[in-house]
C-alpha cells in the first residue's frame, strides 16, 4: 500500500529529517580517533531525545542502538560498539528519528583521517550516484529511472558494485514504507512517482564485488 503525503505532512517530515541532519552534525563534530561507537551512539540519542523526538532504530527488528555504525568494509546495519575508531577509518553513520508521528532517515559517510585515493574516489561518486538519483525522483518517473541512473554512473561508468540485497524505501509514519528503491534497474520499469510520495534514495555500492554476506549477529 503506498501511502502518499499531504503538504502538511511532507512539511512535519521535513522538520523529523532536518534533526535527523543536525543528529549527523552533532557526531561529525564528535568524531576522532579513540572515540568509540558506543559514545557516539550515547550522545546521539540523547540529543534525539532533547529534542523531543526518539530514535527510530532502537529497538526496530531488536536493534541494540540508536544509530547504525558501519566502518570500513562493513555495508550497512553496524551495530555501535566499545572499539576505539581509528584514522585510517571509513565510518558510515546512519540515524532515523520518528518526531510528531512521521519518521526521518538518512546516512553520511565519514572518513577519520587520511585514505587512499579510490576509497576518496568511491566516495566521491557514491554521492554523485545519490544526486543523478534525487534528479530522477520526479512526478511521472518511475522507480525503475532511479535505479538506471544510480547504476549506470557506479557500476557502468566505474565497474564498482552496485549492492543487490539491500535496497531504498518509502518512508513516513513508517521507518519502511513501500516502496522499494533498489540501486539497479532498468529505466521505464517499475512504479509510477505520484506527488506526496516520499522515498530514501540509498545508493550502497563495493569497491570489489557486489555480494555481501551477513554476519552471525544479524
């Protein structure tokens, strides 16, 4: 069931994402070398809740914490822990929060340090991925142009790999709403953009291969 929003809805939404922005900046200016997940996990939530709204990945499906933490080779879903972070880290932040009913998403790739130039590389054009995207999701699109635009600049311009099991979503008075925004596909397929829709465009692409696997945890 696709649920699209008024304009007084997308405006309340508007407010949830831009704390879920302010969460993000909020463990930017945390983060350095020595700090652990779990500090920046704790300051997270508490700013979440200063504002009067709660973090939306606690407790969702049983997860631990308020933020996922997903460093280096890690896709997404990094469950916060006591290891320091280390410069030289890729370190991946993703923050939901649900304020007056509606929920906000969004994640932000850190580098700690100094990296090699393809990791900067594959940063630089995972974002350039994301904004051909957001180019895409307009009324009378389809899904199926989100996705062609996304893989076409990762995977076909620059032969990385484009991430299969994990995909976008819809979002709203759900963390998860339909529908699915994968990262491949074909333009002119899949379901016609309506105004008040709402998605999260979350290109997730490799560096080498595009499996994944899931660790014992989950």
């Amino acid at each position: 069931m696709i649920y699209l929003k008024t304009e007084e809805e997308i405006e309340i939404m508007r407010i949830s994402s831009l704390l879920v922005c302010a969460t993000l900046a909020e463990v930017a200016s945390l983060l350095k070398p020595g700090i652990s997940g779990l500090a920046l996990d704790k300051k997270a939530e508490e700013y979440i809740r200063d504002h009067k709204a709660f973090p939306a990945f606690k407790g969702f499906h049983g997860f631990p914490a308020s933020l996922c933490i997903s460093i280096n080779e890690q896709v997404v879903h990094g469950i916060p822990s006591k290891e320091p972070i280390k410069s030289g880290d890729v370190v991946s932040v993703d923050c939901g929060v649900c304020l007056n009913d509606f929920y906000g998403d969004s994640a932000y790739t850190f580098v700690v340090g100094e990296v090699a130039p393809e990791i900067l590389q594959l940063l630089k054009v995972t974002v350039e991925s994301l904004e051909l995207g957001i180019q895409e999701a307009k009324f009378g699109n389809r899904v199926g142009d989100i996705s062609q635009a996304i893989q076409d600049h990762t995977e076909g311009k620059y032969g990385y790999g484009v991430v299969r099991e994990l995909v976008g979503h819809g979002i709203g008075k759900q963390l998860h709403e339909p529908p699915e925004i994968p990262n491949f596909g074909k333009k002119g397929r899949g379901l016609v953009l309506k105004e008040g829709l709402v998605i999260a465009i979350e290109p997730m692409i490799n560096l080498g291969t595009r499996r994944v696997k899931q660790l014992k945890d989950g």
